[in-house]
C-alpha cells in the first residue's frame, strides 16, 4: 500500500512504522545552524535508507545574489529526480537539529506542486530517543524519479511586495532572535545592516518549539492568533529564507495556508540601502 500524508508532520513512531512503504523516501536535509561551527569530529548517522538533500551546494539558484534562493522549477525538478522522487512519492524530511532546515524542504516542494510531503517532527534526535536504526550514510544507485515540478508563484513573496505590505502595515512576521530583529545582537553576515523591516513582528521560530520538536495544533493556533488576531494573510521573513519556513510549517499544523515566505529574507532586504529599516 502506498502511502499518502495529509499532516505536516509526522512523528518517529509514525515514520518507523511505514519504513518499508514502497513510496517511502526519507531526506536528510541537516545544515549547519547560522552562527555555529561545526568543530566537533562526530560520525555522522542517518535514518536507514535515507537520502542527503544538499540545501547548501544543490538545492537553490547557484547564481542567486543571495543564499538559498529558491530555484528554477526546471533544474529543482531535475535534481529531485536524481534523488529518485516520482510523482506518487511520499516524501518525509527530516534534520539532526529537531526542525530547523527540513521545514524549507517541505516548503520548496509545496512551492513546486508536490503535496504529499511531511516533515519529521523532532527530527533525528526524536528518531535516536527511540532507539530506530541508523546507519553511516553511504552512496546509493537511485533510480531516475518521475517526479514534475509546478511552481506555485502565490506561495513566495518579493522584496517589492514586501515593501508594499511594511507600507500598509500588513502582517510581517520575522523568524529571526529577538537581538538580531532589534540590532542588539549582531547579524551573522558580515557587513549586513542591523534591525527589521518597518512594521514588521518579531516571531522566534524557537517560540513555535518545545525541546526541538514544534508545539501542538492547539498551541500554535494559539500563539499565531495572539499576533494575528484578524487572521490576514501573512509573509514569513528570517536571516535567508531557512527559518521563514518554520514559521510556514507552524501556520499549517495550526490550519492556516494564508501565507508567503519572503525568499531572500532580511539578507535582501538590508542589502538594499534603499529599503528602510527599523531598530
């Protein structure tokens, strides 16, 4: 039986379950947290049988100005089939951080027309509590997938739309800590202003979380009509486009699909001395 995913999330006892399903295809999407180095020499493990999704040196316009702009549907279609997605996959994504970069993944391939795609809620650290094989990741021969990218233009929103929703006080949501929304820590990113953009709110992606696995339904729905109360459309902004996306998953486990990411993020934004900045 094949399956099918009608929830953004799915848990470890979910996926270890359905392990076998014929359709099944796990991606490991793990990055390096903004701001941290990966110093410590650790052999790295992944769920059994899964597959590196290189968000970093793959998966985004190679020649984008910015980091981690999304690509062109053609090429994202070509190198998902490398990876041996067809159109009747089931996709789950997953990261070694709890959810930190698999909500991008999800979110890109939402953005290109595949629905049947959940992220693993607690990622690899909720899969190792549980004791669930893994292995050293190891080349695999993949089968050409099918799989057809049909990019959603209405899921991802411009710096110009941006400037238009600051302008009439729409709802912005920033993903990014508090210091950096207010520019009393420093960006990550060298030589990059400090603040938000004007009208914008500061929303922690780590405020949607609870020891790395994302709050109930019931909580989330909570926190978004909290800070939304008219439940308008909203667009998701971060550093670069990454944690954007965990706001974008909160919204959807809490029922609303009322939303954009702001794909170049605060790097595009600052980056253009013309756009106006708060502290």
């Amino acid at each position: 039986m094949k399956l099918s995913i009608t929830n953004p999330l799915v848990s470890a006892n979910w996926l270890y379950e359905n392990l076998n399903a014929e359709n099944l295809i796990v991606l490991d999407a793990t990055i390096a947290k903004v701001g941290t180095k990966n110093d410590i020499k650790k052999e790295k493990q992944q769920i059994t049988n899964a597959v590196f999704f290189d968000l970093k040196n793959v998966f985004l316009d190679k020649e984008g100005t910015f980091p981690n702009t999304i690509p062109e549907a053609s090429y994202f279609e070509k190198e998902a089939q490398k990876l041996g997605v067809n159109q009747d996959s089931c996709i789950v994504v997953y990261d070694d951080l709890g959810v930190y970069s698999s909500p991008r993944v999800w979110w890109l391939f939402k953005t290109f027309g595949f629905k049947n795609v959940a992220v693993l809620n607690g990622g690899l650290p909720a899969w190792n509590q549980l004791n669930y094989p893994t292995e050293i990741p190891k080349k695999r021969n993949l089968n050409l997938g099918n799989f057809k990218a049909n990019y959603q233009s209405e899921k991802v929103s411009s710096s110009q739309e941006v400037l238009n929703a600051s302008m009439n006080d729409n709802c912005i949501l920033d993903a990014r800590s508090e210091g950096r929304f207010y520019a009393t820590a420093p960006e990550p990113r060298a030589d990059l202003r400090g603040g938000h953009i004007p009208n914008s709110k500061s929303l922690p992606y780590s405020e949607l979380q609870t020891d790395g696995e994302m709050k109930t339904k019931k909580e989330l729905q909570e926190l978004f009509l909290k800070i939304n109360p008219n439940n308008e459309e909203v667009i998701f902004s971060c550093g670069s486009g990454i944690t954007a996306c965990i706001l974008a998953l909160g919204s959807e486990v809490a029922g609303n699909t009322n939303y954009k990411v702001y794909d170049g993020s605060w790097t595009a934004w600052a980056s253009n001395l013309e756009n106006p900045i708060e502290k």
